[in-house]
C-alpha cells in the first residue's frame, strides 16, 4: 500500500464515520456532550470543514481557505454556543464538509508519495513541527477527524441515543462523500 492510498483509507474512512453520527444528530445538533458544554455535532462538523481548508489548502498547497469567513464561529479557540442563529444550517455545514473533503481527496489524487514529503507552501513557521509538510498535514486532518468525532458520540449520548455499532466503511460512504450538497 502506497501513503497515498493509506491517506485515502483514513480520511474516507474518518469522514463517513463523523458524517453518520453527525446525520443521526440532525433533529439535535447543538446538543452538548456534556452537562458543563462542550463541542455540540453543528459546531464539531463546522470546525473540522473549516480546519481542513486551513491545513489542507492553505498551509499545504498554498491557498486560501474558502471558509475563512466561517472563523469567527467555527475557527480554533472559539467557543460553540447553543444560539441557532450564531450558525450556518446543519444542511450547509456538511455540504461545506463533503465539498472540502472531495477537495482534498483530488488534491490527495494528484499527488505522488514524495510530494507528500515536501514542505507545505504556508505553514507558520511556529507551526511548522506539527504541519512542517504535506504528508502531515493530511494526517493531521485524519486524526483531527477522529478525535472531534468522539465528541459527536458523547453528544449522541447526552441526547439518549443508543451507541451506534461499528460498522467498516462501505461503498456508500464514498458516494456520501462524493456527493455535494
């Protein structure tokens, strides 16, 4: 197996996980995982697409992040409330997901296991030992994935849901990926 296809395997993989727990919140998705807050399933997908654009397009390749005008609410440091209002619709949000991740995904498909070992093309230099190039940055967007995801779980049982059973990613989860709102 090539890095390359690894990559792929986690971020197909981390991401129709998230989107099917985040699907199962959708008639509750500001739910906090906890009784002292948190980050509810609307805030934790939000996140996710808008670092994604940020580790991905911009620290990697360079570019700027379509979602930058999603930081003040979704960006790092920010605090999710329970206000509606202060958000996108959930129906927004994972169509801004799935586009980012298919954006990646190409951006992935372009590239050769030695280009993932070149430096990212705008990293700030304080950043550089956790996204100093490429190859990190995709991984970084695989384990950010799955340890938001476990918020989403703990928010689903703070609504009363049963857990969810494991289930390996099937030819589905790439047509829900690939798909665009």
């Amino acid at each position: 197996m090539h890095t390359t296809q690894f990559i792929r395997h986690g971020l197909e993989f981390s991401g129709s996980t998230l989107l099917t727990f985040v699907e199962d919140m959708r008639d509750a998705p500001l739910t906090f995982p906890t009784p002292n807050g948190g980050n509810h399933p609307l805030w934790v997908l939000g996140h996710l697409a808008v670092a994604e654009c940020m580790l991905i397009q911009t620290f990697a390749l360079g570019r700027s992040n379509p979602l930058a005008h999603w930081m003040p609410f979704f960006g790092p440091n920010t605090t999710p409330t329970a206000d509606p209002s202060a958000y996108p619709s959930l129906d927004e949000v994972i169509g801004a997901f799935k586009t980012t991740r298919a954006a990646t995904l190409a951006a992935l498909d372009s590239m050769s296991d030695a280009d993932l070992d070149r430096p990212g093309k705008a990293v700030p230099p304080e950043m550089a030992q956790f996204f100093g190039n490429v190859g990190m940055c995709f991984v970084h967007t695989i384990y950010h994935s799955c340890i938001h995801t476990g918020q989403v779980t703990d928010a689903r049982r703070a609504a009363g849901r049963e857990p969810l059973l494991f289930r390996p990613p099937n030819p589905a989860a790439k047509e829900l990926l690939a798909s665009v709102a």
